[in-house]
C-alpha cells in the first residue's frame, strides 16, 4: 500500500512538474508598409526583454526601389541581408518560426538561404526558391530548433550560388526584397520572429492545489506505514 502510495506521488509530481509551454508570441519585427524599397534600413521592433537590431544589406548590394519592401540589386554568393535582435541579460529566447514574403526579379538570384549566427552562418536553416521570377514567395520557416538564445543573434537572408529566377544568368540589376508575410493574397504579419522569453534559469513552481495533493498522498503513506508498524 505504502509502496502504490509513493508511486502514485511521483507520477503526480512528474505530471504537474511538466508546465504547459509558455504562449508563443512576437519575438521581434520588421514593418515594411509603405517603405520605397531603396532606404538605407528598416528599424526593427522587439518585445520585452529583446531589442531588435535594423533590417540592413551586405556592403556589396546597392539598394533599388521596390514599393513596401527592402530590396536591392548586385547579388552575387556571399552578398545578404542581416537582422537580428539582443536579448537582455538574464533571459533567453526559444523561437518558433519566422515569417516572410519575398520576391525575386526574373534575373535576381534564383536561389536564397536563411543563415545563424550561432554557426557562423555557415549552414543553410532553409532555403527560398524564387523561380521564375516576378512572383511573391510567402514562407513560414519552422525554428524549433533554436532554443535558449542568449545575447545577440543574428540571421542573414543570402544568395545561394546558381542560377537566376528565370534559369538564366544572374544579372547585375536583377533583384531581390523583402517583405511581410501574405496568406491567400492578402497582409497577414509583418516579416517577424515568433517565439518565447523568459528568464534563465527560471523555475515555475507548481499551483497551490498541486502541492495540497501531493501533501495529502504524502499524508496517506505516513499513516499506512504508522498502521502497518
């Protein structure tokens, strides 16, 4: 009895120790409705306890009007876009997915790649077919994996060698933007991070009622084993 007793807390505690996942939620954004195309860069905006680092491009590209977005031409491999955000000291950042839209002009690269900071941006997290060129490319990138963040971190979105949009050579004009993100066509979210922030090694204790269970099984093992002695 005392045994089933014991067991039955240990379940208990296990399954209330296992708290719901915090509530996804904006991480850091980049808004840009009525932007030229052409300006120098897109201020970011960050959520509590993340400060979010401006839309910027790599020294080489050149920057090209392009009506609600951030675009620029003179791509070539290495050539991106960078941006990030800091997270305060004391907490972390888990994402969850980022969202954008994206567009290539039919000689703009054919082929883009999300890169991290936390490898050098040396791996591709997810790639972006622009072919054939001219079209809207809405992509939701599953981040799961980036647990923990602390610090700065920062992604850039870059060329991937190959071919153009439209099959060809890429073009010293061709371009390429970005954007928020569209579903069937119309505004849904800007370009954005989502995810969740807390502090590290923060610990979430168990609801009141928890432990009047756990202190009420514990009871009942004290007295079967008082009655058994």
């Amino acid at each position: 009895m005392i045994r089933k007793l014991l067991v039955s807390s240990m379940l208990l505690a296990g399954s209330l120790a296992a708290v719901p996942a915090k509530a996804v939620s904006t991480i850091a954004y980049w808004d840009t409705l009525g932007a030229p195309g052409n300006q120098a860069s897109t201020a970011g905006a960050g959520s509590t306890n993340v400060t979010a680092a401006s839309l910027l491009r790599g020294t080489g590209l050149t920057p090209s009007a392009a009506g609600n977005s951030f675009s620029a031409s003179g791509w070539n491999p290495g050539e991106y876009f960078s941006l990030g955000f800091t997270v305060a000291d004391g907490y972390k950042v888990s994402l969850d997915r980022m969202y954008l839209g994206s567009r290539s002009s039919s000689t703009g690269p054919g082929t883009m790649a999300l890169y991290y900071s936390g490898d050098g941006c040396s791996t591709a997290l997810a790639t972006f077919n622009q072919s054939p060129g001219g079209n809207f490319v809405n992509s939701i990138v599953d981040l799961a994996a980036l647990a923990n963040l602390v610090g700065t971190v920062e992604f850039r979105i870059g060329m991937v060698a190959g071919a153009a949009a439209n099959g060809g050579a890429v073009g010293s004009a061709g371009t390429f933007r970005v954007g928020g993100y569209f579903e069937n066509g119309l505004f849904e979210r800007d370009l954005q991070f989502t995810g969740t922030t807390e502090a590290v090694g923060a610990v979430v204790p168990l609801p009141a009622a928890a432990w009047l269970m756990l202190a009420g099984l514990g009871a009942l093992a004290t007295t079967a084993r008082r009655r058994k002695d």
